[in-house]
C-alpha cells in the first residue's frame, strides 16, 4: 500500500492545497460578496481525532495481504468530496467508515472479494479516484449488512494493448487518467477526456459515472469513447465484443456505463483515442444579456462546427472567480486539432457571436480573461476545504435543458435556489450559472451558490438547499445530473425523472447479476 497517499479529508494527494494568495483572494471575495467578516483559521483534522468502530470483518488468510483495516485508510475510504463530506470531516464525524479496505491486482481477486463479501452478508462498495460529489462511495448500508468492505481498483492499472491502426487502446479499469496519457503520449495519441477530477480520476471510474470531461462539444462523454466493457460481477465476467458500433439490439456497454458500481467492477475497456492536437485556435467575447449569449451558443451548437470549447460563463460567476468585473457574461471559445488548420472555423464562430450581439476579444484582456477562468476551474475542488471552517457553503448542481425551454428553466431554477437560500440561512445568497456543454439541441447548465451558513447548521442548511434546487430541476423538465452521477445524494431525485419500468427492470438485472445484493446497495436502484 505505497501508493501516494489521497488525503482523507479534503481535496487531491497530501501536501497540496490552495496558495496564499488564492486564500488571501477567497477573504476578499467572500467579505466583499457575502460581507463575511470572520474567517477562523480551523486546522484540517488529523488521524487520531477519530474514534473508529473496531472492524466487524476479518478477511481470509487468502485475501489477507490485498486487504487493510488500519484508521487512515479507511478513513480515506469513508466518503467522497462534497460540501456535505467537507463539512462532517471538518466536524471530525466519519458517521460511516468501511470495516476493510481491499486492493485486488487481478479479476480473480475481486471476485473472490465478492465471493468473501456474499459468504459474510457484507456490502461491497467499489472505489476508483474518491472523487464522488454526490455521495457514491459512502458505505452507508442497513442493518441487514454485516459489514462493509470498500474495494479500490488502482492495484488494477496498465495500458494492456495500443492498437494504433484502430486508433483505441485496451486499459485496466483501475488507471489514473495522467498515467493513461503518459503512456498514451509515445504513440501520439490521447484520450482527450479530461474531468475537473483528473488527477485522481481512474478509467473505470469514469465509465460507472459516465463522467463528462472538459470539452464542450462532440467528445463530451465517457459515452462517446467505450468501445468495449468487461466487467466482474458476483454472477460472473461479462465482457461486450469489441466493436466500433453495432445495431445488434440493447448494448451491454450502454448498461455497464453509469451503472455506478451497483452491478460490477469494471475492471478492463477498449476506448476510442484521438491523435494528439497539433494546430489551436482560442477566443473570447462578451455579451451585456446573458439569453442573447445563449442564443449566439444555440447557433454555434447548430452550426456542426463542433468547437472544443464554447463555455459560457455568466457575470456573476466571472466576479466570483475572479475573471472580471462582473459587468459581462463571457464566452470562451476554442477549436483544436491534430490535422487541420483551425482558423476558418474560428472566423466562422466570430461571425456567429457578432451576429447576435457578442464583442469579440482577441487581445491580451480576453486571453487574459480565459486565462483566468482556467486556472480558476483548475483549482476550484481545492477551495473548499479552506472555505468549510469559515461556514460559507459553496456548492454545484448541473443539468440540461432543450434550447426551447432553457430561459424559463434558468429563470426557475435560479429563482427557486435563491430563494430557498434565504429560507435556509436568513440571507440573501449569489446564483451563477456557466454551460459546461453544450449540443445542438440544447446546454448543460451548470449552477453554482455561495452563501453564509451557521456553523451549527451547515448540513441541514445544505439539505435545505440542495432539496429545493433538485426538486426545480426535476419539476421544470431538466436531468437531475448532467456528468457528476446519481450516488445516493441524487437517488430520490433520480427515481422520479426514469420511468417506472425501467427502474423495475434494472432492479431485475441486479438481482441476475449480484443475486446477493452486496454491490454498492443504495445506488441507481434501492
């Protein structure tokens, strides 16, 4: 178990956090914003103030050695990172902590981790990069459980073939996406996929969330890029035949993707590469109304220019983050490619923004603009834990939308989380809104609150408020998540956009496939 350490209470590996200066901009923010005028300077927690339950479960002398019970471990085990896990670590509450934590290197010990996990009536929760924002790696189990075994994959890494002709590379489920493109690089390939959770990220991982990545346009999901699945069940291997489509009835992969570890471990996949970009093209504009820079994205999305990046990013966010002024909305545009000169289509994409209002920026402040919008995305995850103890909840909901309904919808939706922000806290909070992706029939907005808590209070606030934005979205026609998963924050909400049917039928499947119900009980299906 040498592997760099996760840090069990906060963002990204051990020794890493936010600057000085990203902290010292936070104070002016956030007192400039939400007129905090306190920020306590609350240590991180430490190992030894947790008082953990003695583990419930031995393992076997056969999976002794893959297997760990000690405190930091499973307390890196325990929960994922989202406001709610922010705000109970900093608390120094683990109200839900694996009783072993496995690292298999093989199919044939994961399966006989699930094998040890039917024989002992124990849940099996699998845990890729520990990324999860909504509660998908959290053991929460019933009574019925004898205890919980968290199962890591990234024992199972490795680029296992690179078929160059296919342009695809075959990959164990446990491979952290920055080694996968480093091994990628020689043959000039890359993934191109690319989660604000990158450096922890695991490919597995990213198909049982069916993650979206970076790009606006085309490539946008995991979707887009499996090729083939193989997947340890506790009924078996099933593993889909390596295709570049097929129309031979439902796929197995389409199963597999999102499943979110309630059937399986992932445990290898083919994906579709892409060469490595060698020609870019970057731009900025700005649009004094927020729905006329939403039309200019509706005909750039229509336009099968295919930009890789067209993010709009509203005035309020901007502010926030630092980018501007708040005066503007600005959209960031950008088109790469590894065999073709991109500078038609970008002029193509200025003549769209011009025509519907947008002032196109092509000098240093745009650049500047983008620049800063960037590393603000880059470093946002590290935010949180330096904000937690000062009681300022900051979190995000995504969805989409068809383009018909988009203004009524942003309208509600910020409407109703603004509003249940006042009824939570007392107090008036900020709504923003940026697309994160955008298609020809409609985008992916992404929202984002900022608001002074009670320290005492911050989870139920939080419930608060989180409950009244899903319930908006649900009701006004949007997805309850767009790439950041269903886990068991989004389960209730995820219940009621599926049809009924579907959800019987996919209780069915689980039963065929994890007969025993071990695998990661209170995800997608109850």
């Amino acid at each position: 178990m040498n592997e760099r350490r996760l840090k069990f209470w906060g963002w990204g590996w051990e020794g890493e956090s936010a600057t000085d200066a990203e902290v010292d901009h936070l104070k002016r923010t956030y007192g400039a914003a939400l007129k905090v005028g306190s920020f306590p300077d609350i240590p991180p927690p430490a190992e030894d103030e947790f008082k953990l339950p003695i583990p419930r479960l031995s393992p076997p002398d056969s999976l002794a050695a893959i297997c760990s019970g000690d405190p930091y471990t499973r307390l890196a085990h325990c929960m994922g990172k989202s406001l709610p896990d922010a705000v109970r670590m900093f608390n120094r509450q683990a109200p839900h902590v694996p009783d072993i934590v496995a690292f298999p290197e093989s199919e044939e010990q994961v399966s006989a981790l699930m094998d040890w996990a039917g024989d002992e009536g124990a849940a099996l929760i699998p845990f890729g990069g520990g990324s999860s924002v909504v509660g998908g790696v959290e053991p929460i189990v019933d009574d019925a459980y004898k205890g919980t075994i968290t199962l890591s994959t990234v024992r199972m890494t490795g680029v296992v073939e690179v078929d160059k002709t296919s342009r695809a590379a075959c990959i164990r489920g446990g491979t952290r996406v920055p080694d996968l493109e480093a091994a990628l690089k020689p043959h000039g390939l890359t993934l191109r996929h690319f989660p604000q959770s990158f450096p922890m990220a695991t490919v597995g991982g990213m198909i049982a969330t069916r993650s979206g990545g970076h790009f606006a346009m085309l490539y946008t999901h995991i979707d887009d890029l499996v090729e083939s699945t193989r997947t340890v069940t506790p009924a078996g291997i099933m593993e889909s035949r390596r295709l570049p489509g097929s129309g031979a009835g439902p796929s197995p992969d389409r199963f597999i993707i999102g499943s979110e570890g309630s059937v399986g471990i992932i445990t290898e996949t083919w994906l579709r590469l892409q060469d490595r970009p060698v020609y870019r093209a970057n731009a900025a504009a700005w649009f004094d109304d927020f729905y006329k820079a939403a039309e200019a994205v509706r005909a750039i999305a229509q336009s099968g220019l295919n930009p890789a990046n067209c993010r709009l990013v509203d005035a309020a966010e901007c502010q926030i983050n630092g980018v501007s002024d708040g005066s503007c909305h600005l959209l960031i545009l950008g088109f790469e490619s590894a065999h073709a000169d991109v500078s038609t289509a970008m002029a193509r994409v200025k003549e769209l923004v011009a025509d519907h209002g947008g002032d196109i920026g092509d000098g240093g402040n745009a650049k500047d603009a983008v620049d800063r919008w960037r590393m603000a995305f880059i470093r946002m995850p590290y935010f949180r834990e330096i904000i937690t103890p000062w009681a300022i909840l900051n979190d995000t909901f995504e969805t989409s939308i068809t383009w018909d309904r988009l203004p009524d919808f942003h309208r509600k939706v910020m409407d109703a989380t603004r509003t249940a922000i006042k009824d939570a806290t007392g107090q008036d909070g900020i709504v923003t809104c940026r697309f994160t992706h955008v298609y020809p029939d409609g985008p992916a907005p992404y929202f984002s609150l900022h608001c002074k808590a009670d320290q005492a209070r911050m989870l139920d606030q939080w419930n608060i408020i989180k409950s009244a934005a899903s319930d908006a979205v649900i009701d006004n026609g949007g997805t309850i998540t767009h790439h950041h998963a269903v886990g068991r924050d989004h389960q209730p909400w995820y219940e009621k956009q599926r049809p009924i049917l579907f959800g019987d039928a996919y209780r069915a499947a689980k039963q065929t496939l994890d007969p025993a119900a071990i695998m990661n009980p209170g995800v997608i299906v109850n």
